[in-house]
C-alpha cells in the first residue's frame, strides 16, 4: 500500500510541477512535460513489479508508436486557441482527432504486422 502511495505522491507532484513551472515559464513547463517523465516512471515500475523485461520491452515499443499521433494535438490545440475557439471546445475537438490518429496508428502497424 505504501508503495501505491508513492507512485501516487510522485506522478502527482510531476503533473502540479509542470502546473507550477509553467505559470513562470512556458519554455521550461514545456520543457518538463516533453521530457518522458511518465514513461521512465511507468517502465521503472513495470520492471520493479513484474522483473519482465519483456513487459518492458513491449511498453517501450507502444510508447514510441504511440507518441507519433499524439503529437498532432499539440499543433491542432494552439491553432484553434489562436483563433478564439473556446478552450474546452479545442481541448475536446484536438483530442477526438488524437484518438481518432491512435486508432488509424494501430490500424496501420497491424496491417504491417507490428502488434501492441
């Protein structure tokens, strides 16, 4: 149970970290999530639990298919903001076309037999 609160306690003080940096600089808040803080945490955590490196291995490889269309809402958020688009609608819209690249990503990498 302990543990469980300190992968809490961590991943929360990560994500207000960002928060709190951001508010001062948006150069180092971006910085500091573009850094894969969650991933490194995750893989620490799946190897510390399970010992599999395969597990390993097989997060690993998600992350970095899994990455390439996430980035698009990082583009498609600014430039609807930029335009006086409500936040929350932007949020929402930049988010349904992310999910909707994750599932095109899957589809593609299985087609060319890469499974996740």
């Amino acid at each position: 149970m302990v543990y469980y609160l300190a992968k809490i306690a961590v991943t929360t003080a990560l994500v207000v970290s960002v928060s709190e940096i951001s508010k001062r600089s948006s150069l180092f808040g971006g910085l500091l999530a573009s850094l894969p803080l969650v991933s490194y945490l995750a893989i620490i955590w799946l190897y510390v639990e399970t010992g599999d490196t395969m597990k390993v291995i097989g997060l690993s490889k998600s992350v970095f298919w899994l990455v390439l269309p996430s980035l698009p809402f990082f583009l498609l958020l600014p430039f609807m903001l930029k335009r006086n688009m409500n936040f929350y609608v932007s949020l929402g819209v930049a988010t349904i076309v992310m999910m909707g690249l994750y599932a095109a990503m899957v589809a593609v990498l299985r087609r060319y037999g890469i499974e996740l």
